[in-house]
C-alpha cells in the first residue's frame, strides 16, 4: 500500500497526478511537507519524495515511512540504484515524558508539532536538500557545493522548512561543506558527485530496531492499527509511579523483525524490485546508530556499508533501572522486564540479551579488530549522555582506532546530542556510503559477509 505524490508533475512540471486513495502522510498541511511532496511552480528545486504505508505482520499495525529517490528514477528507467536505509533517534516525547494521552488528535498533534520518528531525517536533518545537492553532478567544486546547498536552504526557508532559531542558509552550507565535510582543503577543489541512490526512513517507534525479549502484551489491543500512531485513552500504558508518565502502545514489539520485513517489502513492490541494487547501506543517529550498527553486524550478507552518529555503541553501559524507567522504559522492556507502575526494584533487565545484541560483543565475535573500510561512527564533543561518549571510546579502544569524537564548531549545534549536529555530519555520513556502493562489486557482499 503506498502513495504516490504527483511525481510526473515533480519530472515535466506539469500538473501532478491524482493522489491515490493510501493513507495520506499524518502532517499532510505542514509546510515543509508540502514543499517536499507537492511542489509549487514557483519552486526551483523538485524532490522526488513517497510516503508510503505498508500493513506489518510483525508490529500488526499500519507503518509509514518516507522514500527519497534520484531525480532521474522515472526518466531512466533501465538504471538501477543502490539504497540507503536511515535509521532515526529515540523520542522522548513519544513515552509520554512532557505530556499525558487524551485523544488520538493530541498524539497525532503532537506528532506533526516535533516531527518525530519517521519525519526525522526528512524534517531536522533535511536528508533530501542534502543528498539532491550533493548527488547533482552540476556541482563541480566544493565551492559549488555549498553554494548549491545554501540556495536550496534558502528556497526550503522561503517555503516553512527551517525553524526561526535555526542557523541561516548560508551558515547550514558552510557547517556541512567547509567544517565538516572538506575542513581543510580549499574551496576550488574538485568535489566528485555522489553514487545516485534512494533513501528509506523507517518508522522505528522507540523499539531499538530489536524483538522485545518477552513478548509479553502490556497494552490492550489497539482499536486503530493505521498509521500516524494516534491511539485512544486506556491504550497507553502509565509505566511510572508519577501520573503523568505515559508510553504509546505501538513502542513495544518486534521492531527487529519489523525492520527486515520492510526490506523485503519494499524490495518486492514492482516500482522498485527491478530498480534497486543488491547494495545496500545502514545508518542512524543515537538509538537509530546503535540500530545500524547493530543490525549490519548481524546481518552482513544485507548490508554493504554501516554509518553510527552519535550512536549507543556500549548498550552494556545501560544497567540504571532508576535511569531507565524514568527516561527510557521502553530500553528496559525490551531488554528485561518493565514492571508499571511499580518501583524500579520491580523491574529486571536480561544481561544475556542485551550481550546477545550489544555491537561490542557482535563485533567482538565476527572477530573484528580494526575498523574496516565499510563502517563509519563519529560523535560530539558535547553528547551530554555519559552512556554514548563512553560507548563510543570503547568502540575506538576495540577497533585500535584514533578519536573519532567531533570538537566543538561553529554552526554544528556545539557538537551536541542534536539535529544542528546531526545535520551538520550528513555530507560526511552520504560520502562514506557512496564511497563503498561505489567500490562494492560482484564480490563485496561475500567479502562483507565472511569478515
């Protein structure tokens, strides 16, 4: 099930297509959104952007996500792409931290008001004006590059797509160009575009992209199971002795299961089974880092390349049931046992399983001792989470690898556990990607594979 979004209208700028009758994407009037899936004449720079929706098996409910595909897809139809799967960060909003479920119109609210989950990467990071900048081979220099992004920053402003204490067009090209992904080399360099591929966001809820150790039911059965994740009083579950904290139903679950069985999904739909490379790369910031790393370490045969920003690197690290269960309960569910309601001493965690999907004891057993060519981590100076900073140290120490911790610099969010961060990086994050798609042939997914 999908929903295809005026896309000849993107191609010839002509009128688009009628919309099919799909679930419509949930913040259908915001006007960054607009600006994506139902461009103006007015606009110079077209993106070719789906929401789509698809029913999971796994999760029994309705998932959404966006896909971000190369200008050209439709007009060259005999080319074939690699993809790109980005995985998002935890949402403290959605366990209900700072707020208290009345209505499914308050968590839809909610929602499109923090563009969390599955908007992530399109909304705070802007994936898409990123990777369109840097895949366009009109751009010959890194001068040209950044010249390339700060216009379609400043057309994406004119339209609602930055926030009013965001950083100006042009320091946002300058933070991804010349303080990140070419710092200290000159502007007339000569910048090669990327490898043209598609981009997946999935919408992981706060599951960690990992089966919940038990299995056990929490919440009663939802009565809608469509997308969006609005969700009716008596579905969420009070997991606190503070009345006010609150987790959605749809955050438990096989989100491991749910992740493979959208690759497959989307691998077989007709528009993209004959356009789509067996290349495919991981990434993800915060838990979407650990997701990545995690998974693409557990299912080399899938994954041809692995990026981690500011990722859980050291899940072992995370053993405060206090911490846990006030900041995040569904970590302690889905590796223990979560007791509502009652006091932490109630609840347990399962040190077998959070060993069994920790990276540093998967990269342990793949016998891993040097950070190898098709795996990327970095992460800030600022994290202000003791947990990812040391984890990530550990990651270093384990790969015999130098710092690959980001100092503080100008128009990056102060290297901090942020999107301004995040953003700044993604150049950096697309180049490793491309990099590997690019040097990945017959034989790189055995090689990935028996490593």
């Amino acid at each position: 099930m999908f929903l295809v979004v005026g896309f000849w209208g993107l191609v010839f700028l002509a009128e688009p297509i009628a919309v099919s009758s799909a679930q419509p994407p949930c913040c259908a009037d915001d006007p960054a959104l607009s600006y994506f899936l139902f461009p103006k004449a007015s606009q110079t720079y077209p993106y070719l952007v789906r929401y789509e929706t698809f029913f999971s098996a796994q999760l029994n409910k309705e998932k959404g996500f966006f896909i971000i595909l190369p200008e050209d897809f439709f007009q060259n139809p005999n080319t074939k792409y690699p993809v790109l799967f980005l995985l998002h960060g935890y949402s403290f909003y959605r366990t209900g931290m700072w707020w208290k479920v009345h209505s499914p119109e308050k968590a839809k609210r909610l929602l499109c008001e923090v563009k969390e989950e599955e908007y992530h990467w399109l909304f705070h990071e802007e994936i898409a004006v990123i990777a369109y900048a840097m895949m366009d081979s009109k751009n010959k220099t890194y001068r040209d590059l950044e010249q390339s992004l700060e216009r379609r920053f400043q057309e994406l402003s004119q339209y609602g797509g930055l926030s009013k204490n965001d950083y100006t067009p042009k320091e946002i090209a300058q933070s991804i160009v010349a303080y990140n992904l070419h710092p200290r080399g000159s502007p007339n360099d000569p910048f090669h575009s990327l490898q043209k591929m598609v981009i997946v966001l999935p919408d992981g809820d706060n599951g960690f992209y990992t089966d919940a150790n038990e299995g056990k039911r929490l919440f009663p059965e939802t009565k809608n199971r469509k997308a969006c994740d609005d969700f009716y009083p008596g579905e969420a579950l009070n997991y606190s002795l503070s009345p006010f904290f609150y987790m959605k139903p749809g955050a438990l679950g096989k989100h491991e299961s749910y992740f493979l069985e959208l690759v497959q999904y989307i691998e077989s739909q007709s528009v993209y089974r004959e356009r789509l490379l067996r290349r495919r790369g991981l990434g993800g910031n915060s838990m979407g880092g650990f997701g990545a790393i995690k998974l693409g370490l557990k299912y080399p045969a899938l994954f041809q390349s692995v990026s981690s920003q500011s990722g859980l690197l050291d899940i072992g690290l995370l053993r405060d049931k206090w911490m846990l269960k006030m900041v995040m309960p569904e970590f302690l569910e889905i590796f223990g046992r979560l007791e509502p309601s009652k006091l932490p001493s109630g609840s347990s965690l399962n040190l077998k399983y959070i060993e069994a999907n920790n990276p540093m004891t998967l990269i342990h057993e793949r016998g891993i001792n040097q950070l190898p060519r098709w795996l990327y981590f970095d992460y800030g100076s600022k994290e202000g989470f003791e947990g990812i900073t040391e984890g990530n140290k550990e990651f270093e120490r384990l790969l015999r690898e130098g710092n690959h911790q980001i100092p503080l610099q100008p128009l990056n969010g102060k290297s901090g556990h942020n999107y301004q961060f995040w953003r700044s990086r993604c150049g950096n994050i697309l180049q490793h990607h491309s990099d590997v798609f690019r040097g990945v042939e017959g034989s790189g997914t055995q090689d990935r594979a028996s490593k």
